[in-house]
C-alpha cells in the first residue's frame, strides 16, 4: 500500500465504509480530483484519510520525533491524526479499501513499517493559523489537538524559510513561480506590496512592505482577510513548484489544496486555478475540496474545451491569461489531464461521482454541481418567471 | 376561458389541442415530468402549426396547460425542446422574441394565461448554468431547467 500512487496502481481508488460522517465513499482519483459538499460532509477526513494511507510511515517518523506516542491505542491515534474530538470516526463497522486492497487500519497502523519520503503534500484549510504569529512554527509548538495535516505544513513552511536570508523578499522574486504569475499576482493580491522577512524586532516575520518610497510595512495582523489567506497558500506553491529543473519535489506526487479560494476575489481565484493547472502540468496528482462555483467552471470549462477540440489558446483566453510560449505549453499540458469531481451528499452519507458536470441531468446534485449552483439557478428561476408574466392582465 | 378554448380561437391552432403531452413527440415527453399528471390539461405543437404560415421564422415548439392546485385557472408552460449549447443560444432567443411577438399578434388569446418560457436541454448542456447566460435568459424571461421540466403540485 505504501508504494507510491502513481507509480504501480493507475487510478488511485478508495472506498470506504462508516468513518466518520462517510456512510460510502467511492472515488477514483484523477490527474486532478475535485470534492464539493456542504460543510462537515467528510471531505477533508476523507483527504487526510487518503494522507494517512499514502503516507503512514512519514507520519509515524514525525509524530516519534515529537514524542507523540498513542500507546497502541487507536482512538487515541485518530485523534492525534486526525484533531481533538476525532478518536471516534473508526467503529466497528468501518471498512476502507485503497487500491483494492482492505486495510485493517488499527492493526496497519501499528505494524512496523520502512521509512518512505512524503509523498503527498496538505495544504489545510487552517493554513492561516500556520503563520498566525506571522512566521511559521514548528510541529511541536501545536499541541496534540491540532491536526497532523495542520501542523506538518507549518512545519514543512517553517522549514522552507531557511531557504529565504533576513530581509529577503520572498514575493515577487526571481526564478520562483513564472513572470505571468508573478504579474497576476502583483495585480490581483499584492498591488503595490511586496511580501518580505522583516526582522527589526530581531524576531523574524513576514510582512508586507509598500514598493512606494517611504510606504511602511504591515504585519500579519493588519493584512486583508485574502492575503492572509494566501500567503501561506502560496508559500505552499513555493514548496510544490520547486525552483530547480525537476518539475516536483522530490518524492511528492499528490498535492492536496483545502478551499483555495478561501478570502479571495473572484479574479484572485482564476490567478489561483492556473498556478493549480500548473502543478497538473509538473506532474502532480491534485487534490481540491472546494465550496467555489468558479472553481467548478474552471473544471467543467477545460472538460468541455478538451472534450470539443479547441486549443491551449482558447484555455488561457478564459483565464485572461497571455498566450506566452510557456503558459501555452503549460495548457496544452493540462488538457491532457483528467479531471474527476465528486459530491458529498449529507443526507445520505455517499459520495457521488459528477465528473460528467452535465448541467442537464436528471439528477439534482449533478446538475446543481453539488449545491454550488443551486442559488443562481433559483435566482435566474425566479427572474425570468417574474419577466415573463410581467404583464397587466395575467390570470391567477 | 380554458387554455383549450384559447387554443380553438388561434389562428392555425384550431383543433390542434391534444390531451395530457400527446402534442409533443414520443422522444421529447420524457424530458416533461408533472407531479399529477392528471393536472396536465393538455398540450399543442405551435411550432408544427405555424411552419406553412412562417417557415423561415425561429418558431416556438409548444405550449402545455397545467392546472396547479394553488391556482384557480390553468398556467401555460411554454417548451422549447432544443440542444444547449452557446452556438444555440442566439438561435433559443430569437424563438422567445419570436413567441412574445406572436402572443402579442396572432397567439394573444394565450397571453392571458400565467406562464413560464422554459428551454429544456434535449441533449447535454454546454454552457455553464453560472454564467451570464442564464442570467441574460432571465432577462428574456426565459428558464433554462436542464434536460427535465418538472411541474410541481403548486406553483408557490
């Protein structure tokens, strides 16, 4: 099981059976995987799941190093793993299958194992508490409520700052992320900042400080909701697209981004979705849980672009990106991909596929993508009802 | 007066009202689903009867009466049967102008009548229900439902 995904088994495929809010789940991974759901529907257990299957031994070796120890006791690993509160989503009646294999999870995860590299990289939804003393900390300074997902990538940031000398800008930079990002970037979340290591207090943090002459600099505390977001989504970004000639980092072939549109305008969001379809085309296997009925255009515009033979060209046009030599390879790259979307339904506990994202179909959450256009669709309803009877004289 | 009665005093469409979704071809009444199909009072092609009058027009499919339980006289459901796809979209809107023209001429006994004007997919949809295209529908007074137009009991 701990061989790596891409390498032996094609499509990675899970199911499983009661954990936690899951009742059943069947999802085949795609080059790019999408889940949508509305909250505490199972998502993000299922992905750190997925996590926890790829990558038990990495997590093993992390939590021995910060003399985590469960004492054999499963429940209490889960809620280690998984957060405080969370020792119970195994029972009795859970079955999870990866791959085709049935893994007994409390007796897996307590067998002795050989050391692997990660090979999936997690960017939580709680990032923002990553850097919430504006500078990353290490795993051990979260205690064992936090989440393993929460505190391995604080770590993993952490680690990626010593990469950065005091007072280095760490956006925008040379030879990290391409110019045309850099420049969307620039326009859509940092215009007129620059994101730097501030240390004037000797304590080193990451601020935002003006390109203007004599514009100061502003912590974390004082930056908007989106770039708080972001920055470490994007510090993220830094650790995947790696500034070497290797298009991943070493040993990693999934990367799973929580919410990626959290705080973020609408046109920060499609700057967003193509640095995604970049880690596509290095050759990661991506991961979104997502509640953004952009993100899903996004998807369902490069299904239909591929599926009716238009070109890298007409991809970048939706992106309002230029048609550079290398943002066009990067499209032609991407629609190569396949892309697999699934529901979460809370009411039956399943998940369903609606990779097809066919807007006529009989089914409620195929149509409506999964509730993400269910609002539109009753406003445009309501809309068009209202002009087509606005008229003297309409019998009731 | 009934939809049915409106129906006899159209030009063209004399006659032409058909019980329950028997106006519609075999291969579209799937896409119809009435929560009370005995509350379908009946249904007529305008786009067959009008073809020798205006054939070059983009004509409107069909018409069909629904006698909802919150509702004293029959509304009117306006189906365009129709591919969606964006190359279509001109073509599904040039039909709603043309069928708000024709209820305003020939078709005005019908106008009376509560309606919706629904586009239903015949086929996939191929074009973003998020986009501005449903909003510019709307705007139209046009509903696009996907591949079913499901009627309920009452209208709300």
């Amino acid at each position: 099981m701990n061989k790596g995904p891409l390498a032996k088994h094609g499509a990675p495929h899970l199911q499983v059976e009661n954990f936690g809010p899951l009742k059943h789940a069947d999802l085949t991974f795609g080059d790019l995987t999408v889940l949508v759901g509305p909250q505490a529907t199972g998502k993000s257990i299922l992905l750190q799941l997925v996590k926890l299957l790829v990558d038990l031994p990495h997590i093993k070796k992390e939590f021995q190093r910060a003399g985590v120890d469960w004492v054999g006791d499963f429940s209490k690993f889960l809620a280690v793993y998984f957060g405080e509160g969370m020792h119970s989503v195994w029972s009795a009646e859970s079955r999870v299958k990866f791959n085709g294999r049935t893994e007994n999870l409390p007796q897996w995860v307590e067998e002795k194992c050989a050391h692997r590299t990660e090979s999936m990289f997690f960017i939580p939804a709680q990032r923002v508490l990553a850097l919430r003393d504006g500078w990353p900390a290490a795993f051990n300074y979260y205690d064992a409520s936090t989440p393993f997902t929460l505190r391995e990538f604080s770590e993993h940031l952490r680690l990626l700052m010593s990469d950065f000398r005091s007072d280095e800008t760490l956006f925008p930079v040379p030879r990290r992320l391409k110019p045309e990002f850099r420049d969307l970037l620039q326009t859509h979340i940092f215009p007129g900042f620059e994101l730097k290591i501030d240390t004037q207090r000797a304590q080193k943090r990451l601020v935002l400080a003006s390109t203007q002459k004599d514009g100061g600099s502003l912590p974390v505390a004082v930056w908007s909701a989106g770039q708080r977001e972001f920055v470490p989504l994007l510090l993220g970004l830094y650790y995947l697209m790696v500034a070497s000639k290797a298009p991943r980092r070493k040993g990693v072939e999934w990367a799973v981004i929580e919410e990626l549109e959290m705080g973020l305008h609408p046109r920060a969001i499609t700057v967003v979705m193509l640095m995604i379809f970049e880690l596509l085309a290095r050759g990661y296997r991506v991961c979104l849980s997502t509640h953004s009925p952009q993100v899903l255009d996004a998807v369902w515009t490069l299904q239909r672009l591929k599926e009716h033979g238009a070109n890298a060209k007409d991809l970048l046009r939706v992106f309002d990106a230029n048609p550079t030599a290398p943002l066009l390879s990067l499209a032609a790259k991407v629609m190569q991909k396949t892309s697999k979307l699934y529901d979460f339904d809370r009411a039956s506990g399943a998940t369903r596929d609606i990779s097809a994202l066919d807007t006529a179909a009989e089914e409620e959450g195929m149509s409506g993508w999964g509730g993400l256009t269910e609002f539109s669709g009753r406003a445009a309803s309501a809309v068009a009802r209202a002009v087509a009877n606005s008229k003297p004289g309409v019998r009731r | 007066m009934t939809a049915e009665q409106a129906v006899n005093a159209t030009p063209h469409l004399q006659g032409k009202w058909e019980r329950g979704l028997q106006a519609l071809r075999a291969e579209d009444r799937p896409h119809i689903r009435a929560a009370d199909t005995r509350a379908l009072t009946g249904s007529v092609d305008v786009d067959t009867a009008w073809m020798r009058i205006e054939p070059n027009a983009n004509r409107w499919d069909f018409a069909i009466g629904y006698q909802h339980e919150d509702r004293t006289v029959e509304c009117l459901y306006w189906v365009e049967l129709h591919t969606a796809s964006d190359n279509q979209v001109d073509v599904v809107l040039r039909k709603v102008r043309w069928l708000l023209r024709w209820l305003k001429g020939e078709g005005m006994a019908m106008d009376g009548f509560e309606r919706d004007i629904v586009w239903v997919s015949s086929g996939r949809t191929d074009y973003t229900l998020n986009g501005p295209q449903r909003r510019s529908f709307a705007d139209h007074g046009l509903r696009q439902t996907g591949g079913i137009l499901r009627i309920s009991r009452k209208r709300g």
